[in-house]
C-alpha cells in the first residue's frame, strides 16, 4: 500500500526556520519507497479567516482533499508567543467540521527561538489534534534555539537534534505500517479482495 502524507509549515514568515526543520524530515521521506508526500506552504493558499469567503475556494478545497486523502500528516509548527503560530491555527480552522484530520496520525514538530523550546506550541497542537479526532502520536520533537542550530542557508549544526527531527519521518511512516496498515490488509481480507 502506497503511504500518503501531507506535511503542514506552520510559518509564512520569508526565510522562516519551521521550514528549514521540515526539509529535513522531507528529505527523509523522500527516501522511502512507497511514501509520497505533500508538503504544503499555507502563504500559497490565503486561507480565510473563519467564517469568511475564501479568496481562492479552490485552493482550499484542494488543500482539504489532499488531507483528507492522506493516511498521515506532519505538523510543524513555530512557537510564537507561548503557543502554535496563527497560520497553523488558521490552517486546522479550515480544514472543515468535522476535520479533515479526524483519525489521522499525526506527527508533531515545533521550532522555537528560546532555551525551552516549542513545548507549548506542541502541547497545544496535541490538545487541537486530539479534540478534532486526529490522533497525535506519543514522539513530539522540539527544536530549541533553532537559530544556533541552523544556519541561514538551512544546513543543520547540531548532528544529535538533526538525527531527532529526521526520526519524525520515521515514527510517524513506522505507526502506519504498524497499525494501518495491517488494518487495510486486514478489511481486504475480509472482503475477500486480496485476491487470495
Ligand atoms: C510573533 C512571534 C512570536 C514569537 N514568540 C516566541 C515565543 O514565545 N517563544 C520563543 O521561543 N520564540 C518565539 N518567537 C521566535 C520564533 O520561535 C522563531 O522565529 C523561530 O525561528 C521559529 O519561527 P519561524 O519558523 O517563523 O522562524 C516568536 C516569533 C514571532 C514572529
């Protein structure tokens, strides 16, 4: 089965160190077989705000299917004053009611400038994930003063932190296989569509 994730850059901030983190953890998946990925940067997207008419209806409704067609997705998010960036917010807000994310996995990744890192942001996302349905995976990686981390050109500093955020791809790929996975084969068998 071929796995589909989407990938969400919680930061549209130009030249923004959200991004820099999660070309990692692309890079990563675009080096296993059977993964493709979706990466989105919501700048592309002028999501409303809730409530208003979207200025490219379009690009939401694509922006909607693409999760809700995937069997994962991947949230990194900054952390801005004590919390998750209003653009991931905003991003979650539109993707409908009941969400899009409902019983995906979700695997999360914050990136802060301060000595304490995106534990806020992280923990709030778990908090929104869980309450919309998703299911938001155990592992949570962040990225502490990202600026002594990276440089400027995204080229990572720090071998241990860099090993950590390309384990993200891996955790949230291995909780697929391990439980989706087996479910799809297992309703296929089920249904007699195996073939065997
Ligand atoms: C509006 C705003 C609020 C911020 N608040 C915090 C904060 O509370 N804690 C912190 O460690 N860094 C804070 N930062 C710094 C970001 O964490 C920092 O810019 C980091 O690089 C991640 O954001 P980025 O992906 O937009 O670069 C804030 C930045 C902005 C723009």
């Amino acid at each position: 089965m071929a796995i589909s994730i989407v990938t969400i850059c919680g930061s549209v901030r130009p030249g923004n160190y959200t991004a820099k983190a999660l070309q990692l953890v692309l890079d990563e998946f675009a080096k296993m077989p059977d993964v493709e990925v979706t990466p989105v940067y919501l700048e592309a997207l002028e999501l409303p705000l809730p409530g208003l008419a979207a200025a490219r209806p379009e690009a939401i409704e694509v922006f909607q299917k693409t999760v809700k067609e995937a069997t994962g997705v991947l949230l990194a998010s900054p952390e801005y004053h004590g919390g998750i960036s209003s653009p991931m917010k905003l991003a979650i807000d539109n993707l409908g009611f009941p969400s899009m994310l409902a019983d995906k996995p979700v695997q999360l990744l914050g990136v802060a400038a301060g000595v304490i890192g995106a534990i806020k942001s992280t923990e709030q996302l778990r908090a929104i994930c869980a309450h919309v349905g998703a299911i938001p995976l155990p592992m949570t990686v962040s990225v502490a003063k990202v600026q002594q981390v990276f440089d400027g050109e995204g080229n990572c500093l720090d071998a241990e932190m860099e090993k950590l955020i390309r384990r993200t791809a891996h955790n949230l790929v291995e909780y697929i296989q391990d439980t989706i996975c087996h479910k799809i084969s297992l309703e296929e068998i089920l249904r007699g569509e195996s073939g065997a």
